[in-house]
C-alpha cells in the first residue's frame, strides 16, 4: 500500500488579511513533513473561482515550489484540467516536461475535465461536451510529451501546427497518468484508457472492492486501449484523516474539516452562486446535522471507528479493509476546512510513526506480484494502441521565416 496526501487549499470565511499566504507556506510545510515522514505522494487539484473550497487554481506552480523543498515524494497533478480552454495542451506539455525535470523525475500527470458551472462557464465549455474534449487533449498532451515533433493536430477541441514541444520530462515515456473518477461509470472509463483512477469519492471497502473490480476486469480485456504511451494499472482512495492516540481528540479535530468538504462538493453543483459572495461555510455550519459532542458520542457507544478519523488501531484497520478490496494507495484528505496545521502535522507523524512501517514492508512485494500478474495484459493493451504517426524528415513542414532573407540582408549591407 502506498499513501498520499491531498490538497485542495480550502479556505472557508470569514477571510482575513494574510489568510491565503499562511494557507499556501503551511501546505508547503506538510508536503515537506511527509516528504520527510516516508509518504509516497502529496497530490494538487487544479479548480478555478471556488471561492472555500479550492483556492488551488495554479498546481504547477505550488507543485514546482513542492519539488524544490522535497527529495522523495512523487508529486501529483490530482487533477490538471486539461480542455483546451483552460489550459492549452502544448502549455501543458511543456509545464509537465519542466516540472518532471526540476523535480527529477517525480511527476505524476492526473487529468480531468471539471464539473461545476463556475468553471466550466467562466471559460466557455459545453458540459456536454467536457468528456470528450478531456480526453483528446490528454491524448494529445501525451503525444507532444514523445514525439520530436510533435506532427500538429486538427480535432474536435483544438487544432496545432506540427512543432517539437520541449522541454521532454525526465521519465520515460512520460510521468505515469490518471483520471479523476467519482462513480462507476468513470472508474470504467480510466480503465479503458489505461490510466490510474484517482477515486474522489469516499466510498466504504465492500464499494472500493466493487470498483476495483470493474477496473482490473477491464484492464486484463480487450476493452482497453491506452491513451497514452504506457499503462498506469493503479487504483488510488481518497480518505479522511486525522489521527490521535485519543479518538475523542481525532473526532474534534477533523470531523467538521471532512464534512464541510463533502458539503461543498454537493453544493457547488447543486446551488445557486453569487462570485464574490460566498457563504459556503456558513451554510455548511447550519445544516450539520449532529455537532462534535453528538458525533463523539455516536462513536464512543460503537467502541469503534474503523476510518479514517480515530486512533493508529482505527486507521491501521481502515487500511487493511481497502488493502483486501483491491485499492493500491489510499489519499488522506488532511486539509480541509478548518482543520488546524498543528493538528494536521501531529496526525502525519503518529500514522508515519505507528501505522505506516508495516504496509511500507509490504509495499514493494505486492507491487512486484501485480505488475509479473498484469504484464501480458498491459503488452496486450499497447499492442491494441492507436499510434500517432510520425513524421519522415522530407515531411517536416518548414516554418518560414518571419522576413524574407533578401530584404534582412538588404539591411544589414553598408550604404554607399
């Protein structure tokens, strides 16, 4: 098992001055902490206008400042939006190319399309449209990242003359990729794509077991037709988190954190917006439907708290139940809401000190088995690949020059 940890960088009100650069030095703190502590990846969204909810419309540059303060961790783009109005796909090849060099070769590339009317609206994309366009880009964005050059394109959401999009990243052919999936239907799709499933939905492990299922069934047919130039066979879990010797004191500190963010992702599809005016939080406190003392007590009656808020014996047994069901990293949602930086340093540390050790032994083992188990349905799967074809040097189009070399040499001779 491998474990994550996950930024969205929310920011619920009332705002104070210097609230937003203090969130942004402590996510760089933690990152830097787990780097330390052994985690394996901190993972950035990418959302834009989400006032709360997501303050992280710029990944790649956090994410570059990420790289500079880290050695080991594998930073993840959990998601890049990557339709054409958004971001361009060469402007996104080219970040992923420098951001995989300057963190040598740490990268993961997470796509995704977005889902609320905010964004989608504030640039100009058809919902209806948002899938298809998502995933030509990534398709595109993967090529650009290989060939030299590039051929060009003509397509659906986009169009690019031929050009050698550099720099290349470090890892070859380029850093893993992955999908941002929230029900069955998209779990579907990463597979048939042949990329991770970044599963954002908090799902219990009988539901993980039924997603996992659906995944490694397609990866292992005929089904699945790569989107980029390698397989990426993973299946990573988000999940609560906050640890504390006291289950008490995990309840206090990260109950409403967790909550206010499953919240927020339900209301800002499903409520009306004024930009500027946001009250996410405030309507979130009055809607909970039990308080901390109330939830305390709930859990203390059961004697039990098997996820992902509670004791290392707590979270040590929510592991071992997505470990059986199939998922290969679980994602700790850490920062969300209120939940205080302090509170979230110490929760890393007690999981990285009492519960992290034993999986990490395993890790390397488990990875070995699946990839000897999953190797001739990957090599099956490339085989299946639809490949760009790339050009023969007679074909590379010229680009001419911006004067003519008449008229430039014209100048450059001495008047008589």
């Amino acid at each position: 098992m491998r474990f994550g940890i996950f930024y969205e960088h929310q920011l619920p009100k009332p705002w104070n001055e210097g609230d937003e650069a203090r969130l942004f030095r402590q996510a760089l703190e933690q990152v830097q902490l787990a780097d330390e502590l052994g985690y394996d990846y901190a993972w950035e969204v990418e959302h834009h206008f989400l006032e709360e909810y997501s303050h992280s419309s710029a990944p790649e540059v956090f994410l570059a400042a990420c790289a500079a303060l880290t050695r080991n961790i594998r930073l993840g783009h959990g998601i890049r939006q990557v339709i054409p109005n958004y971001n361009h796909p060469a402007r996104v090849a080219e970040a992923l190319g420098t951001l995989d060099i300057v963190s040598n070769g740490r990268l993961e590339f997470g796509i995704g399309e977005g889902a609320t009317r905010l964004e989608l609206g504030g640039f100009a994309i058809p919902a209806k449209e948002k899938r298809a366009l998502a995933l030509e880009a990534a398709e595109q964005i993967a090529n650009m990242m290989v060939m030299e050059p590039y051929p060009g394109y003509e397509g659906r959401g986009f169009s690019f003359p031929c050009r050698n999009v550099v720099p290349k990243p470090v890892q070859k052919p380029h850093p893993p990729m992955w999908m941002a999936c929230t029900n069955r239907d998209t779990i579907r799709v990463a597979a048939s794509i042949g990329v991770g499933a970044l599963a954002f939905s908090f799902v219990d492990p009988e539901e993980a077991r039924a997603w996992a299922d659906i995944y490694y069934g397609i990866i292992k047919s005929e089904d699945c037709t790569p989107i980029g130039h390698s397989v990426n066979a993973n299946i990573a879990m988000v999940s609560n988190f906050s640890v504390h010797h006291d289950r008490e004191t995990a309840i206090r500190r990260g109950q409403e954190g967790f909550e206010f963010f499953s919240y927020a992702v339900n209301a800002l599809v499903a409520h009306d917006v004024l930009p500027g005016r946001s009250r996410l939080f405030e309507d979130f406190q009055a809607s909970r439907a039990m308080s901390d003392d109330e939830i305390v007590a709930a859990r203390k009656a059961s004697q039990r708290n098997a996820n992902g808020i509670g004791t290392p014996d707590d979270i040590r047994e929510h592991i071992r139940a997505f470990q059986a069901a199939g998922v290969d990293q679980v994602i700790f949602l850490q920062q969300a809401g209120r939940n205080r930086h302090e509170d979230i340093c110490e929760s890393l540390e007690l999981f990285a000190a009492e519960v992290m050790p034993e999986f990490k032994a395993e890790a390397e083992a488990r990875e070995a088995a699946k990839a000897r188990e999953l190797a001739p349905f990957i090599e099956a799967a490339m085989a299946r690949k639809r490949w760009m074809k790339p050009l023969a040097d007679q074909d590379i189009p010229v680009v001419k020059a911006s004067r003519p070399r008449a008229e430039i040499n014209a100048q450059r001779e001495p008047a008589e």
